[in-house]
C-alpha cells in the first residue's frame, strides 16, 4: 500500500459543510470524487439513488481504416478501498450481443456481461465507520426526488429564454448582490416570452408539435379541410394551456430567473 500526502492546505475548512448532488448519469471520474467525499467523511452525497458505476479506466489504440479499439488497463478505487464497477466483464466479455452468437459458432468462448448482485457486493467503512458498499456506484447518503419541472420551465430553460432576458435585461438595469424579481419583472418577463413566441423564435407547443405536423399531413392528404381548422384551433388551445403555467408555477420560474 502507498501512501500519498498533498503538499498544500486543504482548498476547503474543516467547518465547511459540504454536499455533492450526483444522478443515474453520474460517472467516472465524477463518482470517484463522490465517492471519496463519501469514504473520507468530509461532506455528503445527495441525489436520487446510486450512481452510474463506471470504475474501469480504458485507453483508446487508432486503428487502420477509421477505427479504433478501446481498452481497459486499470480500475478506480475510492480511499475505502471499493471499486465501484457496476457490470462485470467475463471471457474478454463485450457484452451480450451480436458478438455471441459468432463467437459460439466459432467455437469460442461465450462473452457475456452481468451486474453486481446485492448479494456480492461487499462492504467497506468511511473514515468515521460508515458502511459503504462497492460493486454498484456510489449510494447517495441522502435520498431526495427530482423537482418536477412543468412543460413552460422546460420550455424555457432548453430554449436558453432565460439567458436570453437576462442578456436583454442587463442593457437597462444593474444586477446588484440584493437582486430578485419583483410583479413588474416577471411581467415583464412575460411579455418577452410571447414576443418571442409570435416572432416565431419559441415554440410554446414544442412537445406537441411533431405530432400536430404529422397530423396535419395526413389530414391534407385526406382533404379533411375542415378537421385541419381543428387542428390549429387545438395547436392554439395548447399553447394557451401552457401560458398558464406562468400563474400556476409562478414561484418555481422565478427562482430560475434569479439564478440566471
């Protein structure tokens, strides 16, 4: 075992509190810092549940004719001493796939993939005598749901809108530490939102809206004329409902636009 020591203070204070939010998507290197924030008792691990399970390390070797072959020549450990690999590779295993059948036809092993069962993972401690487990990333310590966000949030943020006002806001207005938004801003906000919709530079529809082309297509063809004026009046009945998230998720959209 080697021991190694860092030559400069810790970034952080003892008295720091510190808390890691990690999700399914969390993986490699980023569960490694996770995990040892966990196993060293210096802050805690909220999300969901466990993490994504990557503890193997690859190298990628070019090969002739635009290919490459990727692989693994080490794994990670946390300070406990635990890998956190979730999958199991046997026999040069790929995974199951098309690679199965033609290695047994071949005459060649099987090369199969399995995950970590419960009952094999074993069970490792933290610096303060916490069980942690290997073998299936990393378990959060604090167990919390996802904030559902409405339609109109979505909307909003994947569009970068929010970025957008913030950029425009900024041309007339200071951002000072005791900033929030008050009636006067988020109406604004508002009517910035629908400027952009009918510019046509936001659709408010966009979940709906390769069905509704689909739809109308199909209605064209079938010179259903009359159910094609239904079509836009549901387009537009749509588009009003999600407005009305601005007044029923009124306080979750302003908490998005003071954090942009």
């Amino acid at each position: 075992e080697i021991l190694y020591r860092s030559k400069t203070d810790p970034i952080l204070s003892p008295n720091t509190r510190l808390a890691v939010l990690v999700n399914d998507q969390t993986a490699s290197a980023a569960e490694i810092v996770s995990g040892a924030i966990q196993d060293l008792d210096v802050g805690v691990v909220v999300g969901k549940g466990r993490t994504y399970g990557k503890g193997l390390v690859q190298n990628v070797q070019d090969l002739p004719y635009q290919t490459a072959l990727k692989y693994t020549v080490a794994k990670y450990y946390t300070p406990s001493g635990r890998c956190i690999q979730s999958t199991v590779y046997e026999e040069g295993g790929r995974g199951d796939d098309l690679l199965t059948s033609t290695s047994e036809e071949k005459g060649g092993p099987k090369y199969k993939s399995k995950k970590v069962a419960d009952k094999d993972r074993t069970v490792f401690y933290t610096a303060h005598g916490r069980e942690v487990k290997d073998g299936g990333g990393v378990e959060v310590d604090y167990k919390v749901e996802p904030q559902k966000a409405s339609p109109l949030e979505i909307i909003l943020l994947s569009s970068g809108t929010y970025s957008d006002y913030a950029a425009e806001w900024s041309k007339t207005h200071e951002l000072t530490d005791q900033f929030s938004v008050d009636e006067s801003t988020y109406k604004d906000f508002q009517r910035f939102v629908e400027q952009k919709q009918a510019d046509g530079d936001l659709k408010l529809e966009v979940f709906y809206d390769s069905q509704l082309k689909e739809l109308s297509k199909k209605l064209k063809a079938s010179k259903f004329d009359s159910s094609k004026r239904m079509l836009e009046s549901l387009r537009a009945d749509i588009i009003k409902d999600v407005k009305k998230d601005f007044k029923t998720y009124k306080t979750e959209i302003i908490e998005d636009l003071e954090q942009n």
